[in-house]
C-alpha cells in the first residue's frame, strides 16, 4: 500500500509531446509565446524541440512521420501566471485565440490558442 501513496505524490503527467511540420517556426513561436528558450536534440531519429524545467526536460515540439498537429484528441493544459498576457503573445507570434480567458471559479482561469503548427492548447492560471 505504501507504494501506491508514493506514486499518487508523483506527477501524473510525465512527459507530453506537441507535434509540429515546421520544427524552427514551432520552436520560435513557443519560445516567444512561453518566453522559455527550448533545446534541439534528436531522439530516436526524430527532430525535438525539448520544454526544460527546474528537473529538467518536460515535453517537446517534436517532427516526424508519426507527429502530425491537430486541434482534435487531448487537450494540453500549460500552467502560466497570466492568461490574457499569453493569449496576447500567441495572437503577436502568429497564433488565434481559440477560447477567450474565462474564470473558472476556484480553480483559476482558462483559455485557450492556436499554435503556428494548428495544434489547440490551453493554458490555466490558478488563483491566488
């Protein structure tokens, strides 16, 4: 049973993967819009953009055969201290507004964009 409360402490996402047909535009759009620099690698004979946190890499833009964007299937939710400020970037790097900032009650706020790729994310500001 002890195994079971040290797996629920653990994220529950531990990876995520945005796919992309132009991995320099992506990367350039990201990086204005999140305002974090992203690094190149080649995983497995597929181009990645990787997303670094504090522990280190989180998910990546990535491009190849199986990858193709989309605004249909899971929706990523990418935590951000100011939704409107970055719905406003993505509108300046080249992106639309797909779901205006909405206050979701004790939760935060939400909203939501489109990528240079056509890939829909959402973005959650948490109160307080």
């Amino acid at each position: 049973m002890a195994e079971a409360g040290a797996a629920a402490e653990q994220p529950m996402i531990a990876w995520f993967e945005i796919p992309v047909t132009d991995l320099g535009r992506a990367s350039r759009f990201y990086e204005a819009v999140l305002g974090r620099p992203l690094t190149r690698e080649t995983v497995d004979g597929y181009a990645m953009a990787m997303f670094t946190g504090p522990a280190g890499p989180e998910g990546a833009l990535v491009n190849g055969d199986v990858y193709v964007p989309g605004k249909a299937g899971p929706i990523l939710y990418v935590r951000v201290a100011d939704v409107d400020a970055v719905l406003a970037r993505a509108v300046t790097a080249g992106g639309r507004v797909l779901y205006p900032k909405k206050d979701i009650g004790a939760s935060g706020w939400v909203g939501e964009f489109e990528d240079s790729e056509g890939n829909r994310i959402a973005l959650i500001q948490p109160k307080g």
